[in-house]
C-alpha cells in the first residue's frame, strides 16, 4: 500500500495509491467485528491528513511534483489516501502502540519523518522545499504529536459499532 501511494506518486500515477487503499480498505473493514470505529477513524484521517500537508506545503516545507487530481498548493489524493491506510493499522498491525504514549510518540517521531525522506529520496514522490533539517524536523514535531494522537482515538473507536454510547463503553 505505502509503495503503491508513495510509488505512484513519484511516478505521475496519483490514482494508485488511493486505488490501493480502497481495496485495502474494503478488506480491513469488511473482516472488522467494528465496522463503525473504523470508518469513524477514516473520517478523521482524510481531512486531517489533507489539513496538515496542505500547511507543510503553505509553510514551504514539501512540494509535490505529481499534485494530481487538484492543484499543486494542495496535498496530493495519494498522501491522503497514505493517511488513511496508516488508520486503518492502528487497531490492528500496529495496536502494539496502544496504551503506550511515549512509544507512539517515538515511532511517529521516527517513522514519519523517514517515510517522507524515503519518498523524498527514493522515490521522487515529494520534495522539501526548505533544508533538510528544518524539514525532517518539522516532520519529526508533525508525527510525534499526531501518532500518539491517532492511536489513543483509534483506541477510543475500536470496539465501537454503530449506536454504542460513550457511557456504555
């Protein structure tokens, strides 16, 4: 999934990595017994994802030489749909991290950063627009934030269905 966005982008295919993680995420949902969390977490994945590296553009930090399907001062459907298949780990391959602040913390502090790199680097998928440093840093204070952020609320919606209450939890 990570090298069909990451891959597709760098190589002018914006529409694969989105085309990958909807079948991902036709699969990951249709075997859930918590349908309703993980579509609730796809919800706030998509415009947070589209939020925050939008600003990493605005802030003149990353460009994105396949900005497809819209325009270049905005972030590409690709990394939105990586956002979104990164969700769709957090009560499953990666539920390790739940209940583990500090942990989450390091590995989006960690991880984050070297995706971007490596699709930077590897790929051609995007480019950083400022020093390296100041990039990877950002990046680093980015995920180090948000990834403990989204496995608490992935925590949060697991188990959740549709009509649950938060009281009945």
């Amino acid at each position: 999934m990570w090298i069909a966005c990451v891959g597709g982008g760098g190589a002018g295919l914006w529409w694969l990595g989105p085309l990958a993680v909807l079948a991902f995420g036709i699969w990951q949902v249709s075997r859930s017994s918590f349908r309703f969390g993980e579509l609730s977490m796809v919800l706030v994945a998509a415009p947070l994802g589209m939020t925050v590296d939008t600003l990493l553009i605005g802030f003149g930090l990353l460009k994105y030489p396949t900005p497809g399907p819209w325009g270049p001062g905005v972030a590409p459907i690709w990394i939105v749909a990586l956002w979104v298949g990164f969700v769709l780990t957090l009560n499953h391959s990666l539920a390790w991290l739940k209940g583990k602040p500090g942990l989450a913390f390091v590995v989006g502090g960690v991880a984050g950063p070297f995706s971007y790199w490596l699709g930077a680097t590897t790929w051609r998928a995007v480019e950083f627009s400022a020093p390296m440093i100041v990039v990877l840093g950002a990046l680093t204070i980015v995920w180090a934030v948000i990834t403990p952020a989204l496995v608490l609320l992935a925590d949060r919606f697991d188990g959740l269905r549709m009509g649950d209450e938060a009281s009945e939890r």
